[in-house]
C-alpha cells in the first residue's frame, strides 16, 4: 500500500520514505492550470532541529497524484505506469537531468500513483504559454542532445522492461486520436485555417506510418513531452531538471525538440531561432561521440517530428482535465503556433507523400 491522495501523506510516511525528520508538515496544490494530467503538490516540512535542513534534509518537498477525475485517471493510467518506472530506472542511469526521487510507485489496476520527488520551486520555472527565452531554448536542446546522445542508437533500449514500447503508445494514441478529432472540431474549429482542418482529415489514416517514422533508426530516449511547462532552470539559467516522463520511449531525438518548439516558442521567435537551435543540437550531438547523423537528415526529422506536438495538442485539448483559464489559453497558443509551423514545414505536402 502506499499513498493515494495528499490525505494520505503522513508524518511518519515522510520520515520512513525520506530518513528526514519530519515533526510535521502543511502543503499546497500546485499543479493547477499547468496542464498536469494529475495533482501536484510541495510539501512544507517542519523539523524539530532546524539546523538539519540543508540539501539533504530539504525543507520541502513535492508529491504527485493521480487526478481526481475518473476519465482522466483511465485516460492516463498507462502513461501514469510508464512515469513511475522511469522515474524509478532512468534516474539511476541519468539522474542530473531529473528531480531526486525519494518514492515512485503504481497501481497497474486502478491507475492510482504516488510520486515523490525534490521540490523544484525554488528554480525558475519555465512557461509554455509565455514561451521560452532564446537563453532557457538554447539549454533545453543542448541538454537534451547530451540525454539523446547517451542512449544514442543503443540497442538495449529494446531490453529496458521499464520503457514504454513505442509501438503500445502508438496505440494508446491512436484510440485517443480518433476520439479527440471531433470533439477538438467542436470547440475549436472555427478558428482553424484550412490547412489545419486538411491535416486533421487525413491525419488519422497515416498514423501508423507517421510513428513507423519517428521509431525508425536512429533512435533513442525520448522524453515525449518536452515543453517549458516541466522546465526548471538554476538561477545561472546554465543548467535545467525536466519533469513529468509518462510519455518517455524510444524514438527519434530530434522529435523532442519539435516538442519544444511547437509547445514552448513562440511562432515570431521560432522563426528567428530555428536554425541557431537545431546548429546547437546537432553540434552537441556530434560532440557527445554520434556519428553517421548528417544535419540534412536531422532536420527532415525534425519537420516530420512536428506530427507529434499536433496529436498531443489534439489529445490534450479535449481529454485532460485543463478546466481553467490558463489552459484554455495555452491550447489555443499552441494552436497559433502549430498552424504556423504546418505552412512553414509544409505538413500537408510531407503526409501527401507517405
């Protein structure tokens, strides 16, 4: 057994999981309006010797449930599974890049998680509705050049039991997909250029081919949903920690970086800072030991690595419980931006030929 919702959280559960001491503690929810497909929550931890806190008797920490929302919570269970087993694995094999987590468990039956991690709050968050600075853009595709270039073409990501096959997200996504389509229409689609509604007609029939594409060699760790709102920068801005995982399997790199771009830049700042950005990645590829990646074939992925932001906006526009005024706002952002991007990238041309 292990905790299920904030209430269950207690003193004594703190202490044992952590080896803090912890006299007693006060939270707050944090994760409302972020566009989390769950609750988080810092936890305020009072301590009988002050002198104890330090970096590694922090004075807080932060938790993360499964949403109250019983579609969401079903919704989102096999992602939830897949968080807390590369929570639990990755970090040992990568853990700069992450939070420390102290607990990281699911139930496979009910969905239900527990996740307890090192408070971030204290860093500067990033922001997917106001977008990246070219600073915080540029660290974020370095930094995850060097994560890519660890597991770079590695064939053990196929012995990893705790990664997701790509090929079961690729069906989670197509039944979503599928679902999503018309209720997506419904409220946005009188906004929509031609372009965009053309690509939502034919995207569900290409799918398949899509992710054949993007799992194709060379793969390697991808986080799967790469935007500033799971950023958290030092205060020199030199460095960042990255959350929320559910969606990490092995696919194409630059697929990440797309993410970002579609999700967290802003479209007259992609515009300017495209080419600086992918130089970076690649360079930071090339200097970490990748071969036999030219940065032609890179930047074919990266165009096509657009598909995955636009499915991910179309699932989480109608499926997550975003329910506030910052998450309508952030939907419709990402919805300027990828409109953008299918003229600039030309999507449609790109899924005519496959």
């Amino acid at each position: 057994m292990f905790p299920k919702s904030i209430s269950d959280i207690s003193s004594s559960w703190l202490e044992k999981i952590t080896g803090f001491e912890v006299k007693h503690f006060t939270y707050s929810e944090v994760s409302e309006g972020k566009g989390f497909a769950g609750q988080v929550f810092k936890l305020n931890l009072a301590q009988e010797i002050s002198h104890l806190i330090s970096d590694t008797h922090p004075s807080t920490l932060a938790v993360k449930f499964a949403s109250k929302n019983p579609s969401t919570r079903k919704l989102v269970r096999p992602y939830a599974i897949n968080e807390t087993n590369i929570y639990s694995n990755l970090s040992k094999l990568y853990g700069n890049f992450m939070p420390v987590i102290y607990f990281a468990e699911c139930d496979e039956k009910t969905g239900d998680f527990c996740i307890l991690m090192e408070d971030l709050s204290t860093q500067i968050y990033g922001d997917s509705l106001q977008g990246l600075s070219h600073t915080q853009a540029t660290v974020a595709t370095t930094s995850i050049a060097r994560l890519h270039s660890k597991f770079w073409d590695d064939p053990n990501l196929n012995r990893f039991s705790w990664l997701k096959n790509s090929n079961l997200l690729l069906r989670l996504m197509r039944r979503q997909i599928s679902q999503s389509i018309p209720t997506f229409l419904d409220s946005y689609g009188n906004g929509l250029t031609k372009q965009f509604h053309e690509l939502l007609r034919v995207y569900p029939s290409k799918m398949n081919t899509i992710w054949n594409k993007m799992m194709a060699s060379p793969s390697t760790m991808c986080h799967g949903d790469f935007r500033p709102d799971n950023f958290f920068f030092d205060s020199d801005g030199k460095n960042i920690r990255v959350i929320d995982w559910q969606l990490c399997s092995a696919m194409k790199g630059i697929v990440d970086v797309s993410y970002l771009v579609a999700w967290g830049i802003d479209e007259l700042d992609r515009k300017s800072w495209e080419s600086q950005l992918l130089t970076g990645y690649h360079d930071t590829l090339i200097s970490e030991g990748v071969k036999n990646y030219s940065k032609s074939e890179m930047i074919r992925d990266y165009s096509f690595g657009f598909f995955l932001p636009f499915q991910i906006l179309l699932v989480a526009s109608t499926a997550l419980d975003n329910g506030t005024e910052r998450g309508s706002q952030l939907i419709s952002s990402v919805i300027n931006r990828m409109e953008s991007i299918i003229d600039d990238h030309e999507l449609l041309y790109q899924i005519s030929r496959l």
